[in-house]
C-alpha cells in the first residue's frame, strides 16, 4: 500500500474517533446552555463551562495522588479528557470502551441539562 493509501485508511479509521470525542463535549456545552434562556449567555456560559471542565481535569490531574487526593481519579473520569488517549490506540480493546464513555457521558451531561431545562417555564 503506498502513502496515500496508508494516510487515507489512517484518516477513517481517526474521524470516527473525533467525532465520538467531540460528542462527548458537544454534550458538555449543551448540558450547561441548557441552564439560562438568553442565547448569548448560553453560549458563554457553554464556552466557560468547557473551558473549565478542561481547568479542572488538569488540575485534577496534578494533584491527584494518595489519601484524599484519590478523590480526584474520580473527578478526572466523568471529564471527557480522560478518555481522550485510549481513543489513539489502533485496537478495540482500548477504543470501544472508551467511546461507549464518552458517548454515555456526552448524553448524561445533556440529561442533566435537560432535567434542569424541563423545570423553567420558558
């Protein structure tokens, strides 16, 4: 197979892959525009919310360690950047899992959304 054959099977096999990931966080900032009326301010409160919960996936992962610091392994896997390098990995060992995480996540975020919407009288 020449380059542009092993390029392009590499790109299909990839675009699923970002697609999933992205849905999880297309969840994220739809679960949290979910939370005010305006669109303006659902759009800003969606782009902070996104910028926050990659702030505190970092930070979680700084600091997480022994003791209570256990606590932020859980934080760290209901965040969508988690599960970000297991979607690299050329097998479906580490792929499937992954994605099916991401998927539930992105779908739970936009349920918890929901629920909150379901109760405004708009």
């Amino acid at each position: 197979m020449d380059r542009f054959g092993q390029a392009m099977r590499d790109m299909l096999l990839f675009a699923p892959k970002a697609w999933i990931y992205g849905l999880a966080f297309l969840g994220l900032v739809s679960g949290i525009s979910m939370f005010c009326r305006s669109p303006g301010i659902a759009n800003v409160l969606g782009v902070v919310g996104y910028l926050v919960a990659t702030a505190i996936y970092y930070v979680a992962k700084a600091h997480a360690g022994d003791g209570w610091r256990c606590i932020l392994d859980g934080v760290q896997i209901v965040l969508p950047q988690h599960h970000y390098f297991a979607l690299l990995y050329p097998d479906w060992e580490h792929t499937l899992p992954s994605a099916v995480f991401l998927l539930a996540l992105g779908l739970a975020y936009l349920f918890i959304g929901y629920l909150r919407l379901a109760r405004k009288d708009l």
